[in-house]
C-alpha cells in the first residue's frame, strides 16, 4: 500500500537533487544577452611606422563580442583598449592605434570581464602595393573584374604588398570606396552589395597606409 508513496518521495528527492546540480554549476550558462567572449579584428598585423605622406600610419581595430545567444555584436566603443608598449604604438578609445616607434606591442580591448588580444608590429617596410581580388567561393568573379546581377552581392578582399616583398591580408583594414554608388555599394569589410534597381558599372578601390588599389570594376545586370 506504501510503495507509491516511496515512488513519489524517490522522485522528488531526484528532481531536488538535478535542481541542486543545475544551480551549482549555474557559472556555465552564459545569458542569451550576455557576452561570452569578444575578438579582435585584424589579428597580428603589421604596419609600417610612417606612410607615404611621412606621417606616422595608424591601425584601426575592431572588438566583435559574441553573445549567449551565438549572436555578435560590434563592442568596440564600448571596450576599454590598452597598449602595453606606448611607446611603440598608442590606441585611442575608439581602438584607433598610431604607431610611435618600430617594434610589437599587445593591444587589448576589455569590456567587463571578457578580454581579447592582439599583436600590433611596427615595421620600417612599406606599402608597395594594394591588389583586389575575390574572396574564395565567388561566383562570376575574377582577378579583373565581377559581374553580378541586381540585388546580389559579392565579398572582395585586399592583399598588400611591402617593400620587403611579405604580403597581408588588409581586407578589414582597408578603406574601401565606390566610383557609382547608384551601381553597387561596398562595406567597410569588402562587400560590394549591387543596386536592387539600377545596372551599371562601380569601380572599386582599397586604400591602405596610404597606398590605394587599381580600379576593380564590378558590373552589375
């Protein structure tokens, strides 16, 4: 007559048990709207100390925190960015770092517990030339120009070359510019985004430490 009692009284004893476990490791769970990591971007670059006008070159880095949710978001203005060698390269609060002297740094961006960083070099090489090419998986596209049609897109990169002979990637360095922005746009990240509407041609150039690219022509059908 009892042992339904003993049923129930074993399973609340299990389910207060789960609940015990489930709070003490109550630290894993990370809220949907919380972060739960940030990331630099670029990572490792190497800049040379002046750029083509003889001033000192600067380095624009970006913080991307990833949330609970798996959702990123740009925390950049928000994070609090240091150098630990000032004397080789400063960084403002926006993340916008100048270089002062040849050498490495670590630059580092926090925002509340969450920490990411990043080696800035200062090197006495310099920019001998931006190329744009396409970004592996693009369709219609090719090393002298992309054809897309209205309303699609296509990612470009920008690959610099120093004096030195050494490459990198500067796609999310660069600055990107449109000849015809009725045409097709282009983000700060390479990403030319074509005109729902109008067709036409949108040269598109990279400018980095003061070098810009050849004209990329993207026509859009």
């Amino acid at each position: 007559m009892h042992r339904p009692s003993k049923i129930r009284v074993g399973g609340t004893v299990a389910l207060l048990l789960s609940l015990a476990l489930l709070l003490s490791c109550g630290d894993f769970f990370v809220d949907a709207n919380s972060i739960a990591s940030i990331a630099l971007s670029p990572v490792n670059p190497t800049i040379a100390l002046n750029n083509s006008a003889g001033t000192k070159n600067t380095q624009q880095f970006t913080a991307t925190a990833t949330l609970g949710s798996l959702n990123t978001q740009d925390v950049t203005s928000a994070s609090t960015w240091t150098s630990s060698a000032p004397s080789v390269a400063t960084i403002s609060n926006a993340g916008l770092a100048t270089a002062v002297a040849l050498g490495s740094t670590t630059i580092s961006a926090t925002d509340g517990s969450n920490k990411a960083q990043t080696t800035l070099t200062i090197s006495n090489v310099a920019v001998k030339s931006i190329a744009i090419s396409c970004a592996s998986g693009s369709l219609n596209c090719t090393s002298t120009g992309a054809t897309v049609t209205r309303g699609s897109t296509v990612q470009l990169t920008a690959t610099a070359t120093f004096t030195d002979n050494t490459t990198q990637d500067v796609t999310n360095s660069a600055t990107w510019a449109t000849s015809n922005s009725n045409a097709a746009t282009v983000s700060s990240t390479g990403l030319v985004t074509a005109s729902a509407v109008n067709t036409g041609v949108a040269n598109i150039t990279a400018t980095f430490q003061g070098t810009i690219s050849p004209a990329f022509p993207v026509t859009v059908q």
